[in-house]
C-alpha cells in the first residue's frame, strides 16, 4: 500500500464538520415533511485500511477508508443525515493489538481507527463485547471515558470527539453505567411545509447504547467483579423514562446485536427482534452477526421484513462487517399533531457496499491514510520481526475437513505451555494428561480470502497472527472423559447431518455454527465423527493413546479464556473448572512457541487426530472454499477432496467422499519429544 503525503487538514475538516450544522431553526406546522439518512457503520474491527497484515498487501474488498467514501457519497445526496457506529470497533486487526499491547498508546494519544472516525465527523456510537478484550483500564483511556476501576478513577485521555453511549453495563461497586447511558443529538434540517416552502427546523434525535449481556462470560478475567451487566430490554425500560421527558423527535436504539426470535432472556446476545418491540424506540441499528440486514439471512423471520428493512415494524439496518459496508435507512418524516412521525410507506433501508461488483471497489479517500501512516508503518515493521521457518505450509482452507496443519501448531504451543507451567502452579496434577483444543478463526467467511494461509518459508510474528487471529489469553480447565466427548459433540454441530439416500448434492458446513467454535482437539487423542448421526451422537471412537476413553478419566485440556469462561456455551465450561489462568496471550504463546523450534516440519506437529467415519452417500457432499486450492488438501494428505466448480467469486464448490476414510496417523506428542522420552 503506497501511503500518500500529509493531505492539508482542511479536506479532512471540512467532511468532519457535515457532523453539525448550527443555525437558528424554526418551528415545524403539520403537515412539513423531511427525509432523514441514519447513516450505520458496525463491527469495523479496526480495519481503518484496505490493507492484509497477514498476507502484506493491500485488499480493496475491506477498509474503512473505503466506507468513508461511501459516507461521503451519502451525505452528498441526503441533505440531512446522522451516522452512528454500533461497536466492536477498536479491535480486530495487528493494528490494533499493536495500539494495545505492544506499544501501548500515551493517554494524550488517539486511537487510529477513531482518528480516521474523527475525519469522517461521527454523532454517536456504542461499546461491542470486543471493546472489552483489551480491559477496562485500556477502554476507558481509548474511549476519553474515566471510570472506576478497581476503587481508582481512572484519568481522562483522548477519545472520539463523538458520544459513546451504552446502557447495560454497570460499575459493580456503585451501580453506575460506565458510560453515559443515553445522549440527545439535535441538528437542524431542511424540511419542506406543505405549500412547498422549504424550512430549516431542529429535530432532537435520543441515541441509546447496548452491548451483548454474554460479555461477562467472554471477558471474565477482564469484567469479573468489576461490572454488571443488564438485559438489553430491561435496560431499554431503565431508560427510556428519562429519554423520553427530554421530549426527543426520535430514539435510535444502537445495539451491538442481531436478531432472534428464540425466548427472551436477560443474557440473550443478539436481543435486536425483542427491542425492536420495547414501545419508544423508533429505529434500532444492529450489529455483532457479522452480515447485513435488510438481507437473505432473515428471511422468514416471523415479523421481519427482510427485503425493506423492518423489524416489528421499526426500520432496522446492520451494515456488514470489516468496513465492507455502509448501512442507510432512508427515514421519510412527517410533521403531525405537532410531532415528527415516519411514514413507513416511503421509509426504506438498505447496506451499500464498498464493492458492489468484483473487481469493482469505490476508492479510499484520501485523507484517511495518512492520519494512521504512522501506527500502520509501525506495525507492518513489527510484525515483519522473523521467528523462524517453516518447512510446510500452514493453512485453514480445509480444517473443517481434517487438514489440521495450521491448528496443531496452535495445539502443540498450547499444550507444551501447560505440561510446563501447570506443575508449578498445581503438582498434584502434573500426571494428568494433558490435551490442547483450538479452532480455525478464519474459514472463509469473510470471503475467499479469509483463511489462514502460512506458505513455506520464514517465519515472522505476522506468521504468528495469521496462526491465531484474536487476542486471547491462554487457560486450561480440568475436566474428564465425559467432558472431552461432550466438548468434542458441541464442536461437531458445525457440520449438517448427511443422509446417505438423498441422491443430490447435501451440504458438509452448518453454516450458523461459526468455524471459531470446530474446536479440534489433539494431544495422544483419536476420535471419529460420524455425520449421518444426530447432533449430540456423532463422536465415535474416542481414544486416549490407543486405548478407548472412559467417562471418568481425567484430563487437562488447554485452551483460551474465552472458551474456558463460557464463550460458545460448551457443557461444562463456565470458568468454574479453570486450573490455570494465565496473562500470556495464545498469540504470543505460539510465536515463542516457533521461534524455540527454530526450524518447523510435520514431525515437529501432532498428528491429525480426527476423521469422518466411513460413509457411502449416493450424492455429493459438498462444501465451499477458497477456488484452485485442492491440491493443499492432498499435500496434507486430506484424501477425496475434488473441486466441483467455481462460483464466479473467488471460491468455489468442493466434493468430499465420505466413503472408505482411514484412520489418522496417530496422534501424539511431537516427533522430537518422542525421540526424548521423559524429557
């Protein structure tokens, strides 16, 4: 990526000021009607450029340079708009690990994501569950928001120079919310009386905030015993109350969340269907689910509009993921009995997307880049830093259908740290044996280039976070056989179940279980999945070093924190069975992990410790992946796999056969520790 000279700062300031437009506005009569962009950015993940820090080049389909020409474009054809952001903004990406933990950021300094959202000119936004990931301490100092930590206030430093606001997160010694609950945004706009007359009048838009309640299952070692955390409808009703003797035009409720229709509870993470039903609220921006909403993946939905963008008759949008999308609800307001009212006839929402076509992307704008030049030239050199080589290639084309390459060096790092840390902390379990479980977080869904892909070559710290894309820490739970199969069943959820009569083509990949929760798990483990069984039955021949696993044995099973503490509601893990917690990230873990090999080749990896049981079907079963890559599973000696077809987007179809699988090579500790028995 070519990163252009400092642009004058007027370019930037003069798109920040379309935030506010002061004047002196005018009283409304009925009958005036306006149209108002809500103008929605979500789930950026500090993709602030169109660049691939893992592959080291620039990716036009991601950006959020890219989304702040499409809010440009926007606000040129809507003369009045507001533009929220619905979280999980500040993490996602090297950058923002580097931001965090490497060279943390001074408190006068901001955030690169939020410099780029300052240029844009934003009026609101809220707090997704990643906000939380870095901890408190580090979300208070980024976001300009003081709080009370640990019985100390902590210091105001540079934030967004818009509100933050958030309603169900609460300081778990005086109760307060840690941020402002709730903010009103007036702006005056042009309206038009019903003779025609063009008007300049207020509206006063309330923006209320909501993060997902699971937070404190995912962040426990962040937020246990520091906040509390509410339901998002029951938060709504705290509220809206106060909201509402303010006399606000309109409420937008901003909820870094999705849709579901499933009973209510106060821990739901994707609670938008219920608060779209909490009497008040006007519109409700979502987020969280990684996809866009007016969409195909809500079709059906009982009370969902899916095609205009309405849920339980109030407009709704999620605008994507990745800075891939702009989401726009075009409000059509009418002034009547002296208040603004949305005409739902002429009321439409929508996700533009930065790409339209393949091949076809709006360009960045220019002023974006060069106010992060700096922190992104920092990270493309850091991560750049060498820890090795490697003799194969690392990829996660074919996880889900056994090539295990790129996890069992995720595995081996993990369980290698355990089997030596473990005993200092708790020698009465230095016999346990010790597994390792880890799953692929990149499995295309992103697109066809959203997979880890580690060629053979030297080995850098991008190597090493291409490996393990978040930024969790490492921890291991004690559990026992039962639990290992229970933990092995969830995790076979991901794949549909196969009919060996159905003669058409049946799909492999659940795709509403994501790839991050196909935990594979290895260490002296073999084990079969057996697809044409129910959910909850399919785990077959489960063994420990040869021998078959009963319920009571024990294990140690390392994994991460978030998994550990309940992340993916796994039977069993709740964060009450944690025997070691540790502050080190499984990043940094497999990166000292490598650069301790020096030199890494299959007999360094545990072998593959699963497969799918033998089965005849009379169609195909298929999958998608990334296009052209069949030759990586027969490298990594995943046999049956042949590409059906391409499918015009960069992926393509896949045909595995079920028949005649053999069995894995037999799992284990390395080749080199093999050679050195009771080291």
């Amino acid at each position: 990526m070519s990163l252009r000279p400092l642009l004058p700062l007027l370019a930037a300031a003069a798109l920040a000021g379309c935030a506010s437009s002061p004047t002196t506005p005018a009283a409304a009569p009925d009958g005036t009607r306006a149209d108002v962009a809500i103008l929605e950015t979500t789930d950026v993940h500090a993709n602030v450029l169109s660049w691939d820090y893992f592959k080291a080049k620039d990716d036009p389909t991601v950006g959020y340079e890219r989304v702040a020409t499409l809010i440009r474009r926007a606000r040129a054809e809507f003369s009045n708009s507001f533009l929220f952001d619905s979280g999980d903004t500040i993490q996602g990406t090297v950058l923002a690990d580097y931001q965090a933990m490497v060279t943390p950021l001074g408190c006068a300094q901001e955030l690169a994501i939020y410099q780029a959202m300052d240029a844009v000119g934003y009026d609101g936004g809220t707090a997704g569950n990643h906000e939380f990931n870095y901890g408190l301490p580090f979300l208070s100092q980024v976001t300009g928001t003081p709080m009370e930590i640990d019985g100390k206030r902590t210091t105001h430093c540079a934030g967004p120079h818009f509100p933050l606001v958030l309603s169900n997160v609460f300081d778990a010694k005086s109760g307060k919310p840690i941020f402002k609950p709730w903010t009103m945004v007036t702006k005056t706009i042009e309206a038009y009386s019903a003779d025609g007359s063009r008007l300049q009048v207020p509206l006063k838009v309330a923006i209320i905030g909501f993060t997902p309640p699971p937070i404190l299952k995912w962040d426990q070692r962040n937020l246990q015993g520091k906040v509390t955390v509410s339901g998002v409808v029951e938060a709504a009703q705290r509220y809206l109350p106060q909201i509402q003797a303010e006399h606000p035009d309109l409420v937008v409720a901003i909820l870094h969340g999705g849709l579901n229709t499933a009973p209510y509870t106060s821990d739901m993470e994707n609670g938008g269907w219920y608060l779209a039903g909490v009497p008040g609220i006007d519109v409700l921006l979502l987020g969280h689910s990684h996809t866009e909403f007016p969409g195909p993946r809500y079709d059906g939905m009982k009370d969902v509009d899916a095609k205009r963008g309405f849920v339980r008759g109030k407009p709704a949008v999620m605008g994507g993921f990745f800075g891939k999308d702009l989401g726009v609800i075009k409000l059509a307001l009418e002034r009547q009995s002296g208040r603004w009212t949305i005409d739902r006839d002429d009321t439409h929402c929508e996700v533009r997307p930065i790409c339209p076509q393949k091949n076809r992307c709006v360009p960045a704008d220019p002023t974006i880049a060069p106010l992060v030049a700096q922190a992104h030239n920092a990270t493309v050199a850091y991560v750049n830093t060498p820890i090795g080589e490697a003799k194969l290639r690392l990829s996660s084309y074919f996880s889900d259908e056994g090539d295990m390459t790129a996890l069992a060096v995720v595995n081996a790092a993990q369980r290698d740290y355990v089997q030596r840390e473990l005993p200092k902390l708790h020698p009465e379990l230095a016999g346990v044996p010790v597994l390792a479980a880890a799953a692929a977080f990149r499995t295309g869904f992103g697109g066809p280039d959203d997979y880890t892909d580690v060629p053979p070559g030297p080995l850098t710290l991008r190597s090493a976070a291409d490996l393990y894309f978040y930024p969790n820490t490492l921890a291991a739970v004690k559990t026992d056989g039962a639990g290992v199969k229970a933990w092995l069943e969830t995790s076979a959820a991901r794949f549909n179940r196969i009919d060996p009569a159905t003669p058409g083509e049946q799909a492999l990949i659940n795709t509403h279980v994501p790839g991050f929760n196909f935990d594979q798990i290895q260490g002296d483990l073999a084990y079969v999945i057996d697809v044409s069984k129910p959910v909850g039955e399919r785990i077959v021949e489960l063994r420990y070093q040869g021998k078959p696993v009963t319920p009571s044995q024990p294990f140690i099973v390392a994994t991460n924190n978030y998994r550990a503490s309940g992340g993916g509601n796994f039977p069993g893990l709740d964060g009450r069975n944690i025997v070691l917690d540790t502050t080190d990230g499984v990043r940094e873990i497999v990166a000292a992990w490598l650069k301790r090999i020096g030199t890494l080749d299959r007999a360094e990896l545990p072998g593959t410790s699963w497969r799918f049981a033998a089965l005849q079907t009379r169609g195909a079963v298929t999958f998608t992946a990334a296009a052209g890559k069949q030759a990586i599973a027969a490298a990594d000696g995943v046999a049956g796999i042949r590409q059906l077809r391409e499918n015009g987007d960069g992926t393509a179809t896949y045909a595995i056969d079920l028949a005649g699988r053999v069995p894995p090579k037999v799992d284990g500790q390395p080749a080199h520790r093999r050679r050195h028995a009771g080291h």
